[in-house]
C-alpha cells in the first residue's frame, strides 16, 4: 500500500492566504504536483464544493476539508502548518493546522480506515502539540505515519513511556504515544455494563463524506461522556464500514445522541428511546452540550422519543420545531424529488419512441407490442416495433408520476406508514382525473393523516401492528374516501380547466408566461422559487401529448431558462476576466458544463459573491430565454439533461437560439454591472481622502 502523506505533501510555516479556499487551493495543487491526482479543477472544484456544506473547521485550530472526487488517483493527505492561521468555520477562531484529504471515489475500505485513524488522533492535544512543535516534513510523516500505522510504532513509545512532544521536544518518540489511544478508539468497543446508578448513552454518528466528521464527533463525545463519568457507546457509520451497536447496549441506554448529517442506518433498533439530534459538527464544537441534553431527556417523560418506524424528530428538523409552512414545503418537494426519476425515464424513452416510430405511434403501440414480436414484426418493421415497445414503457413509468408525488409527499410527512396510503390516494386522484393537483392534495391528507395516528399512544400489543397495518388501512380509507367523495372531482375540474388554458396559450399570452417561467428559474438558483416553477413543469409533463403539447413547451422554458445563468456566468469570465477572481473563473471553467447539463446551481458561486448583480442579469436572460421557447413553440419531452437529451427536444435550433441569446444578455448585464459598481467606487475614493 502507497504512503498516504510524502514530505512533498507537507507545507511548514507559511502564508497560504487567511480564506479556506485558498489553502485548499495550495493543498490540491500539491496533490496534483505529485501525481495523485489528475486534474486540478475537478480535485478543487469537489474539495471547496464539500466546504460550502459544512465548513471543516474544529476546536484546537484544526481543520479537516476534504473530499471524495474522480480525479484523485489515490487515497492522499496533504498538510499545512499556516502562519498566519486561515478561517475554516471553527468556533474558537481561525486554524493552523491543517489536513488535507483526498480520496478517490471507490476508495478501498482499508484505505478509509486509516483516514479515519487520522482524523481521531487530531481530537487528542498530545497529538496536535507535536505537530505544531515538529520541526521537519519528515518529522509531520513521522507522527502521522504513527497516528495511522500504530502496529508499527516502537513498543516503547505505544506503552506511553514515551513524554508528549509538547514537554519534551522529542516529536518522533511522542508520535505513537499520541497515536495509540485513537487507533485503539477505531476498533469497536465491546459491549459495557454499567452500574444501576449510573447513566448510560448510545450515539450514532455519520457524515455524507463519511471519513473524518463521522470519527471525530465520536472520540469527541466519548471524550466528554467519560469526564463527566457518564457510560457511552458510539457507532460510527461512516466510509470505513459500521459495526452496530450490541442490542442490549441500546436496550439499556437511557438516551440516544444521533450527531448525523445523513440518515441514520436501521434507525428502529432505538425505538422508544429519548433522542437528542443534530448536525455531526455540532459534536465536534458541543460534545459536552450534547451529553448534558441527552440526560436531561432521560429525566424528561415528554422528550422526543425515536418511533418504532421513524425518528418524528428528523422531520421536525434538528433545531427542534419547523413551521407548517416549511413542513408544507419540505413535504412537496420531496414527492417532486422521488417522482423526478419516473417522469425522467418515462420522458426520455416516450421520446425515443416517437423518434423511432413518429407521432403516429401513440394510436398503435398498445397493439403493436400486444400482436407482434421482433419474429412477427407489424408494417413499417422492426423501427416501428421499438419505437411502440419503447413508448410503451415510457408511458407505463409516466403513470406511476402521480401515484409517486403523492407516496412520497406522504412518506415526507410520515415516513413509511404513509407511503402505502400516499400511493393509493395519487392512484385514486390519476383515476379521477385530477393530475398533479389531486396527487398532492392526497398525498398531502394522507401523510397528515398517517402522522397524526403515529402519535396516539397504542397498547403494546398492537404497536407492532400499528406501522405495517392498522396506520396504512385507516389512512388509505380517509386520504381515498376524502378524494372519492369530496375533493376529487372539483380538483378534476380545475385540472381540466387549467390544461384547457395552457394548450390555448399561443403568441403574447405564452410568451409572457415564458418570461414568468424564466424570472423565477434565475431568481434563487436552485432555491425555492426556482423549485415552484420546476415542481410546476416537471408535475404538467405527463399530461403532455401530441394534441397538447403545452405542458412540453412550459417544460422546455423552464430547462432553457435554468441554463442560462451558469452559462452566462462562464461567458463573463471570458469576456471580461479582471472584473471576476482567480477562484471565480475557474468555477467559469466549470459552469460551461454544468450550465450545458441544466444545472442552474452552477452560478451559485458567483450569485454568492455577488447576489445583486449576479441574480438581476440572470433573471433578465433567462426571462428573455424563456420567452422565446414559449413564442416560439419549443418542447421538450424530457425534464433534466439540457443539451444532451437534444433528441427530445421539439425545434432545437429555436431552443438553443433562446439560450444562445438569454446567455449573452445575462453575461454582458453582469459585466456592465461590476464595471459600473468599479467606476463609482474609483470616483468615490479621491473625495474621501481629503477627510
């Protein structure tokens, strides 16, 4: 196995810059300078993109950044003593020492396990002294080869007999005494008993990335439990792999701590349990905060409790309560986000049909895939047999859109006891008639519904039977028999009534909802508002045919329009470099394909550093975008993949002079704005000199 850090990795006592991104950018380079990685971009790009999440700065003046990216050949730490020390989000101000980790994407799992190792002994002051007093490159190799290999350190020095490097200056015989106790830490725990008065914790930790928050936060909350004499037992899901907790350790807990930014594995073995949940950092900077909760939940009868099928507490986010309003809206997007995929490969392989077999295949293809075969092909041959088979598929996964929208606008609300009532209420709402609409509205009355009845105190014989049984009978009957009975057939009507409206929409009446369309695709990049006109496009997408093609063309706008501020953005930074920083035309670089693949968040970057210029020009090139695809009758049977799904676009050569055109409005507003923001400030700074 290859060195994980080489001395040329290593950078001892000087200015990085005081930003977290230009140290990353230092780091990165020297990773690509020793033929670790292969491209810059793509290692940098991931690694600050990573930061933006969560800003890898702890306690002690550490910091960790670090990625998973396909242009890392090898699994790879780069280091970083900084004077003067550079801001990465800590609480304690700003660090100076810093790591660097870059794995590849299929990162072996020993490889992680040593990452992991690093990561913990950086909780350890022994450790992090004798870094900061090491003398060499070859000494920082040294200790952290010490920290991640403590089978090889010196018998001597892993009995402790060794003194720390803060006290004796001798940093290589303190190297695996530091090491010693978190390499020991990374293997699990066996299972504990405490005593009758004393208080015990389970915690389950884990970050997206998965190699150093989710360790970190679990030395750092054992480290405090065991201050303050309190027994607990930590499961790391992370990279490395997940060795759970022993059920009669959780069944004995008191209290569970999930310090998590992602969903926590098999979450029902903590049934019953009083939680207290937060981002994984928060365990890094609070840990002894967290321990302190966790007890007064034990002694709380009415503190949030794990549910037999679901943490409520995750849904209610991790502050503690959420508004109706962004329940409401947290629940929506959700069904949008699992329904995307149905209507993405329904759309597409509807397109291929009609690209194979023509338009007229929509009145054939129950017949043609029901009466022939590729022996038996139907007149116009084998061409007009795969476009039916592939239309037909399509239209098999565009029925499941409605049904989808509404299970999971119902699993957001109530996880899953409200998939099963959520589906059959979109079923009942697609049968009606009553499209998107009616799917949320279902979905919305049978997650509500589902979540109020996960609430009621049930007998312990019938708990079990609550979740698989009695929560989705009752809710399917009251979520269905509401759309059957009351509110299906007016939603019908109205659904009726706006896709009537939408198919006559032609010339200045359709042109000006393409400017709508456009203003809210660039208004937030991605935000909310940029999700409504999305959620609006994508949910319309199955009532599209050849006869209606109305809810294509809304569909066509909205990706056009959504492509033109990363567009536009990496247009600026050709045109006029000076006026844009060295980071930010590098992330121009980048834009250019991910503007292309209708990626609208592509131009965060930029919108960050200057909301208002950057936000202004986009809306304004994206509403002339959107326009033009209206007015001009652009569709498009797809709802992602910009330029590349061109097959499933009705007039390309209109779409992409729309986004040709919105995208160099939008790049020379912005130019024009920061040139103009330039000259008032130069004319305003000869007058304050005086003063």
């Amino acid at each position: 196995m290859s060195q994980l850090i080489t001395e040329q990795l290593v950078t001892l006592d000087e200015n990085l810059g005081t930003t977290s991104e230009e140290v990353i950018r230092h780091l990165a380079q020297r990773v690509v300078d020793t033929g670790r990685a292969a491209a810059f971009e793509g290692l940098y790009a991931d690694a600050v993109a990573r930061e933006q999440k969560t800003a890898t700065g702890v306690p002690g003046g550490i910091a960790i950044p670090h990625c998973r990216s396909t242009a890392v050949l090898e699994p790879t730490l780069a280091m970083a003593r900084l004077e003067p020390r550079a801001d990465f989000g800590a609480k304690d101000g700003p660090a100076d020492l810093v790591f660097f980790i870059a794995a590849p994407e299929g990162a072996d799992k020993e490889h992680l396990q040593l990452l992991s190792k690093l990561a913990r002994s950086l909780v350890k002051k022994d450790f992090t002294a004798a870094l900061r007093s090491a003398a060499s490159p070859a000494e920082i190799v040294a200790l952290v080869e010490g920290a991640v290999y403590p089978e090889k350190a010196p018998a001597t020095a892993a009995a402790g007999t060794g003194s720390t490097a803060a006290g004796s200056g001798s940093t290589t015989a303190a190297a695996p005494a530091a090491a010693a106790a978190p390499a020991a830490a990374a293997e699990p725990a066996p299972a504990r008993t405490a005593s009758p008065a004393q208080k015990t914790l389970v915690a389950v930790t884990a970050c997206p990335t998965g190699i150093a928050h989710t360790y970190m936060a679990a030395d750092s909350l054992v480290a405090s439990a065991k201050e303050a004499g309190i027994d607990l037992q930590v499961e790391t899901q992370g990279s490395a792999g997940a060795t759970p907790l022993d059920p009669a350790v959780i069944d004995a807990a008191d209290a569970v701590i999930f310090a998590v930014d992602v969903d926590v594995r098999e979450k029902e073995r903590f049934a019953g349990k009083p939680v207290i949940q937060s981002p994984v950092k928060r365990a890094i900077d609070e840990p002894d905060v967290m321990i302190r909760e966790a007890l007064a939940a034990a002694d709380n009868p009415n503190a949030r409790r794990v549910s037999a099928t679901a943490d409520i507490s995750e849904h209610a986010g991790a502050g503690g309560g959420e508004s109706f309003g962004g329940k409401l809206k947290r629940a929506l997007l959700t069904g949008v986000s699992y329904m995307i995929p149905f209507v993405a490969g329904g759309g597409l392989l509807i397109a291929l049909g009609f690209l194979l077999g023509g338009y007229d295949i929509t009145n054939v293809a129950d017949k043609v895939v029901l009466e022939n075969s590729l022996f038996n092909l139907p007149e116009g041959g084998v061409m007009t047999y795969l476009g039916a088979v592939l239309f037909k598929i399509g239209q098999l996964s565009m029925g499941f859109l409605v049904p989808a929208l509404a299970g999971y606008i119902a699993f957001a609300l109530a996880d899953r006891p409200g998939i099963a009532p959520g589906f059959t209420a979109g079923a009942v709402a697609l049968f009606m008639g009553g499209g998107f609409l009616g799917g949320m509205v279902g979905g919305l009355i049978a997650g509500f519904f589902a979540y109020w009845l996960t609430t009621l105190a049930a007998p312990r014989w019938l708990r079990g039977l609550m979740p698989v049984v009695i929560i989705p009978l009752l809710a399917s009957i009251v979520a269905s028999g509401a759309m059957f009975l009351f509110i299906g057939g007016p939603i019908a009507a109205l659904t009726a009534g706006l896709n009537t409206w939408l198919s006559g929409l032609t010339g200045t009446s359709a042109a000006v909802l393409g400017v709508i369309l456009g203003l809210m695709m660039c208004f937030d990049l991605g935000g909310p508002v940029n999700k409504v006109a999305y959620s609006f496009a994508v949910a319309g997408l199955g009532a599209g045919s050849a006869t209606n093609q109305a809810p294509w063309m809304i569909m066509a706008a909205v990706m056009a329009a959504g492509m033109v501020p990363p567009l536009a953005m990496a247009l600026a930074t050709v045109l006029d470099r000076r006026r844009f920083s060295l980071a930010e035309r590098e992330n121009g670089k980048a834009a250019w394909l991910l503007g292309a693949s209708f990626i609208s968040e592509g131009a965060i970057p930029f919108a960050a550093a200057d909301p208002f210029r950057v936000i202004p020009a986009s809306m304004v090139g994206g509403a002339v975008t959107g326009a033009i695809c209206m007015a001009a009758g652009v569709t498009s049977q797809a709802p992602h993949g910009g330029l590349f799904v061109f097959f499933a676009i009705g007039n390309l050569p209109m779409f992409l002079l729309a986004i040709v055109v919105g995208t160099i409005i939008s790049a020379l507003a912005v130019v024009a704005l920061k040139r103009y923001a330039v000259r008032k400030q130069a004319a305003a700074e000869p007058a304050a000199v005086p003063a």
